[in-house]
C-alpha cells in the first residue's frame, strides 16, 4: 500500500511536471511576434510624435496667442480668473487657449485608440499575441531589452528615413 501511494504522488507530481512543460512551451515567444510588438510600438510612438509636432506647431505659430512665451503665461494663469486679469488675456486668446487644451485632450484619446485598433487586428499584432509578449516583457527582462532594442532599432531607421525624404525634398 504504501508503494502505491508513493508511486500514485509520484505519477501526480509528473503530470503536473508535465503540464508545466507544456504551459511554458505554449508560451514559448517567437522573433516574428516580437517584431510584430515592436512594430507596433514604434507606429504608436511615430504617431505620438506626429502630434506633438503638430501641437508645438500649433502653440508656436498661433496668430493669436503669439508664440510659447503668451502661450506659457496663460497657462500659468489658466485656472486663477485674478491672474488671468492681470496678464490681460482677451476673449480671442482664451478662445485660441481653449482649442489647443482641445487638440491636448483628444491627443491621448487619439494615440489610445490607434494602439487598441492596431492590437486588435490580426494581421497587425492581435490581442492574443499582445498579452503574451506583454507578459513575458514583466516576467523576463531579456525579452524586454529584446523589445526594447527592437524598437529603438525602428525608431532609428524611421529618422533616417525622414532624414532623407527631408534632404530630398530640400535638394
């Protein structure tokens, strides 16, 4: 009885062995969905980057608010009517503040809604293989610096891209 009992725990102990190999297996992360995770992060962060120049743009060349020096002052007063007082906003510089905290707002949502459109499509990334590169970026930190590198690498190649494009367009 008591050889049975050690050999039942274990043939558990082996199954569970077993199951675990299997599990981890299952997990097992490929290059091609690495590259497919970093794709992606580097079109969100193009994208992020996108915008922003477009709202440096906008606050630097802003026919109203005259530049980043008013633009600062107003925000510095934004929430505090005595300041706005003070630093004499007008009616068409409040209006031109509160379009550009606009573009501010749907920013986020724009960059959000990308990245959650991109993951959830198949072809791209889908949302499967984002969990399970996700996962492994928190749980090993070689496959992160893998990730990492990977996207640097694009973000590297995609300056030299519009490095060039932007020594063509001048030439």
């Amino acid at each position: 009885m008591k050889k049975l009992f050690v050999l039942s725990f274990l043939m558990l102990g082996l199954i569970g062995f077993q199951a675990h190999a299997q599990e981890e297996a299952v997990e097992e992360i490929t290059d091609e969905e690495l590259a497919k995770f970093a794709a992606v992060e580097d079109s969100v962060m193009a994208f992020y980057e996108q915008k922003n120049e477009e709202l440096i743009d906008m606050i630097k060349n802003n026919e109203v608010i005259e530049g980043a020096a008013r633009y600062n002052e107003i925000k510095g007063a934004w929430e505090d009517e005595a300041k706005l007082t003070e630093i004499e906003i007008t009616e068409e510089e409040k209006a031109a503040y509160e379009e550009i905290l606009e573009f501010m707002g749907s920013l986020s949502n724009e960059v959000r809604d990308l990245k959650i459109g991109l993951i959830k499509n198949d072809d791209i990334l889908g949302v499967a293989t984002y969990n399970k590169v996700n996962k492994a970026m928190k749980e090993n930190p070689e496959i992160q610096e893998k990730v990492d590198s990977m996207i640097a690498e694009l973000k590297e190649k995609r300056e030299v891209e519009t490095e060039d494009e932007a020594g063509t367009d001048a030439g």
